[in-house]
C-alpha cells in the first residue's frame, strides 16, 4: 500500500507535520516494500483551498492511505470519494514520519470516517 506521511522536512526521517493541507512536504512509502520518495505540497502557499490541492495531490502520486494529524471537510471530502483512506497520528509528540510508519504497520494508528475539525477559511491556519 502507498502511504503519503504529512512531514517538515523531505526525508523519512524528517519530523512529522500534523497539518495535512498546510505540510511542507508529505513522504510517500510504500508499507510492502519500504521505498520511499519526499515531494513538497504544491498547496503549501495557497491563499486557500490548502485541504482540496493537497487531497488531489496526494491522489495524482497514487496514495491510497494518508496519516496525518488533523483533516478539514474539504480534504475529507476530496480524500474520502477517492478511496484514500485517513489515519491520525498523535500530534502531541515529536515523531517522524519514520516513527509513524511504524505506529501504522503495527496497527496503532486510528482511521478517520470524518473530517476532524471544521477546517480554516481565506489561509488562515
């Protein structure tokens, strides 16, 4: 399965961003295989829309999962008829995008059926 892990930095072991529209980057791995890629979020900078840009990003590199720390309706509802599943990482720690690919593997991570928050309006974060 290919996993897209919402990180700061381009690299596994980059530290985990719990943002998911507004992440630097998001770290693609393959959970069969360990390979992994870094691509910076194209919707980092938008003045809005961060949730919907990220979410079709994500899809564009093939990700049928995404962990991150929180989702906002318009990401849930772009994510969500795609089929790509949503899962939390704790927010309250510091991880890497490594340690989060371990939490998911050993099943510790939770999937979300809905957006978690009610998401930002006109880039505010």
């Amino acid at each position: 399965m290919k996993i897209a892990i919402s990180i700061s930095g381009n690299k596994l072991e980059s530290p985990f961003d719990p943002r998911f529209g507004r992440a630097a980057a998001f770290c693609l791995v393959d959970s069969e295989t360990g390979a992994w890629t870094a691509h910076e979020n194209p919707a980092l900078s938008t003045s809005g829309g961060a949730g919907v840009q990220a979410s079709q990003f994500v899809a564009k590199l093939g990700a049928q999962a995404v962990i991150s720390g929180a989702y906002g309706p318009n990401a849930f509802d772009t994510l969500s008829p795609a089929g790509i599943e949503m899962y939390l990482a704790p927010t309250g720690e510091t991880l890497s995008a490594a340690d989060v690919l371990k939490l998911f593997n050993a099943g510790k991570l939770s999937k979300t059926e809905a957006a978690t928050h009610a998401g930002h309006h006109g880039g505010q974060h």
